[in-house]
C-alpha cells in the first residue's frame, strides 16, 4: 500500500480539515506530520464549525485511527483543552487517538521565549502565532528538546527544570518580564500531562509502516502551508517545519517509496496571515469583499488575513515541491458576485517577465494579470459540476491547464456537504 498525502499549496487556510473530514472515509488511519498548536484546521457540519489545532482532523469518524506523528510538536496544555472541547461534543479521542513518542514538548518557556524573541525584532516581526513553535523546533535540532515520551521517565521533573532553566536564562538576555507568565501557566501545564498519559503513545514509525505492510489506507495531513515551508518558503515569514510532501517522510518515519497520491488543497484566490510577500495582495475593495465573503480571519490567531487574486507562480511552484497529483478547489463560492476575477501568470520584476519565485524577498514584483468575466450566482447549494456557471468552469479548466493538474473536489461552502466531485 501507499500512503496519500494531503497538504497546502499556498500561505495555509487553505481549507484542509474541511477535505481531510470530507475523505476520511476512504482512509483507515489519519496521521498529522508537522506542525503543532499554531495550525487551525476547521471543520463544520450539522450547522457546527469545529476548530481542531494538533488532533487530525479524521477524529470525528469513530472508527478511524487518528496518529499525531514524531514531526508534529504538542503543547500539553493545548492539547488537554482540545480533549476536552471534543469530550463536550461527544467524542471520546481516547479510543482511537494515537501520540508518537518522539513527538517534542512545547514548554510554558518555549512560549515566553516565542514572544521575547518575535519582540525584540521590532518591524522585523514575522507574524509568528506565539504559540512557542519556533523555539520548540530550535531546541529540538539543538537536541535539547522533551518529547513526549519523556513524560514517563522517572527522571523527566530534572529534564524539565533543566530545559526550563536554560530558557530562563535566554529570557533574562531578552530582558523579559516573565515570572508572573510562568507563575501563571506552569501548574496548569504539568497539570495537563496527565491528559497526555491518558493516552495510546506509540513508536509510530512502526505503526505507520506496519499499517502500511497489512493494506491499511493511510492519508498524511499536513499542517500550514507550502510557501510558508522553513526551506522553500518566503524565508524568513515562514515557519518552523517542512510542510512539503517531504515533510510526510521525517514527520512520519516513511520512505518516499512509500507516497501515493498527493492531494494539494488550493483557495480560489490567495491569502496570507502576518508579515512577507504577498505579489497579488489586493488593498481596495475587491481585497476587502474577499475579506468579507471569504470570513478570512484566522482560526488560531483570530487575525484578518490579508487576500488577494490566485498567484499561479506561486502555485505551480508549490505544486513542483510537492508532486501534487490532484488539486482540491476550495472557497470557489467567495467568488460570487464579481465582475471580473483576475489570475497572476507571471510575475514582472525589473522589467523582466519571470515564471519564478525569486529569492529576494524583498525584490519589487509587479503581477501579470489575465482577467476572466465573473458570475453572480449563489452555488452554495450547487452539488453537480456540470450546473455551475459556466464562467467558474472556464475558470477551474484555465488553472488544470496551466498547472497541468486535475482538479478533483470544488468546495463551495463550508459544510462537508457542500462539496462538488469533478
């Protein structure tokens, strides 16, 4: 068997949990690869919007396997919050919740040091979350970082107060008023481990290949975005992990033999939440309908994205990185109402037409724009393709042809329903 991977192809929210719930069933397992609490995967159904930040977003489906992966880093005391939001609906995650035991720890310090750190750069900020990724990440290639398997080692109180300790000292060089903050939240976070305890941890490298040995269909979720990917995004505004397809290997301990279908989840227009480049970024009218229709605030930081026309540079940039298979269209419904979309084909720096992302973050990009005519139709409640309008059609055939991949899924509203198979 082959492990199909789903993941984003822009700056993130795109969309994900919506498409991770809508085909969960055709999977046995769902496992989370990178990322951790400042991800925003929303879901709704039955008329309820679900926001799930480390829990794969397949946990609605009792009978599915849901795995948090060694890629992906916990804040236990997020994660307790998300146990108990999903306990109030009626799911009980710990029957079918899995933890890797190399997944690393976020600590109430590794927070503290995420806002010390994003302070002090001024107007160089890169919009992180603060939610203590970054400098989780940082100890974890430092190789000192906790994992969650440490939680049941007799000695892990001395490996905390140690990391701890260490992170004070980083915070007193930031000259960071942080004891009232950790007074605070350090109880609550101990407290929280033992949620985590409640919990099936697994070396889920075995796992996941032994899932894959016994014919187990297993769909890979990734977290964020491909342009905000540390190494091939718009560094230094990107985050903290490799969200690319690769991403999936050493988030989930597979070879790249074993990757099937990649399923790249694509917004009808671009949007992006704190600091870099953004080419077709919109900052008139059109920019704030997007804005409107499109309820583009962010699902962790609450933040009004900034939006924008499809950047087809960027996109098949991100669609070569990940090897992406299929394309799922979604918010086409945000769409609606103009006169006229438009979609950046290249992009004209110092004079030049280029078909690339340049390195240079900040390099001078003039988009290159073909406009197409709009429709004014509500197809929220539209469920066959060939009854949308026509000029939406021409719209999703212009981006196949362009990125030479099929788009298979339109979604046209938030609900798992509302969702059109091409």
């Amino acid at each position: 068997m082959k492990i199909d991977i789903l993941l984003g192809l822009q700056w993130g929210d795109e969309g994900k949990g919506k498409v991770v719930d809508l085909i969960t069933p055709n999977y046995d397992i769902i496992a989370r690869f990178q990322g951790g609490p400042n991800a925003g995967h929303s879901l709704e159904f039955n008329n309820i919007k679900h926001v799930l930040h480390i829990i794969p977003s397949g946990i609605f489906h009792p009978e599915k396997i849901n795995v948090i992966g060694n890629g992906v880093v916990i804040d236990p005391q997020s994660f307790k919050d998300e146990i108990d939001q999903l306990i109030t609906m009626g799911v009980d995650p710990v029957k079918n919740l899995h933890i890797s035991s190399k997944a690393h720890l976020i600590l109430p310090s590794h927070r503290l040091l995420d806002a010390a750190q994003e302070a002090s750069k001024g107007k160089a900020k890169i919009g992180s979350t603060l939610k203590g990724i970054g400098p989780t990440y940082t100890d974890k290639t430092g190789r000192n970082g906790l994992r969650v398997g440490d939680i049941i080692s007799p000695n892990f109180n001395e490996k905390y107060q140690k990391l701890k300790e260490q992170h004070l000292l980083l915070l007193k060089q930031y000259d960071f008023d942080y004891e009232k903050q950790l007074s605070e939240s350090e109880p609550n976070w101990l407290d929280s481990l033992n949620t985590l305890k409640k919990f099936n941890i697994i070396e889920s490298e075995y796992d996941v290949n032994n899932y894959l040995k016994t014919g187990k269909n297993i769909l890979a979720e990734g977290a964020q975005g491909t342009l905000l990917d540390i190494d091939f995004g718009s560094y230094p505004f990107v985050t903290s992990s490799n969200t690319i397809t690769s991403g999936a290997c050493s988030g989930l301990g597979i070879a790249p033999s074993a990757i099937g279908n990649v399923i790249g989840i694509v917004k009808a227009y671009c949007t992006r939440v704190g600091s870099g480049p953004f080419p077709t970024e919109l900052f008139d009218e059109d920019g704030e309908t997007l804005r409107k229709n499109g309820f583009e605030f962010g699902s962790t930081t609450g933040r009004p994205r900034r939006c924008g026309w499809l950047d087809l540079v960027a996109l098949n940039y991100a669609i070569m990185l990940n090897g992406v298979t299929e394309i799922v269209l979604t918010k086409a419904d945000v769409l609606s109402g103009f006169d006229e979309i438009k979609v950046c084909t290249a992009y004209q720096i110092n004079g030049k037409i280029v078909d690339r992302v340049p390195f240079d973050n900040e390099v001078e990009i003039k988009p290159v724009y073909q406009s197409f005519k709009g429709w004014n139709a509500d197809i929220t409640q539209v469920r066959n393709y060939l009854e949308l309008p026509v000029e939406l059609r021409e719209y999703i055939d212009f981006i196949e042809k362009e990125t030479r991949v099929k788009v298979s899924i339109v979604s046209v509203g938030p609900d798992r329903t509302a969702s059109i198979k091409k």
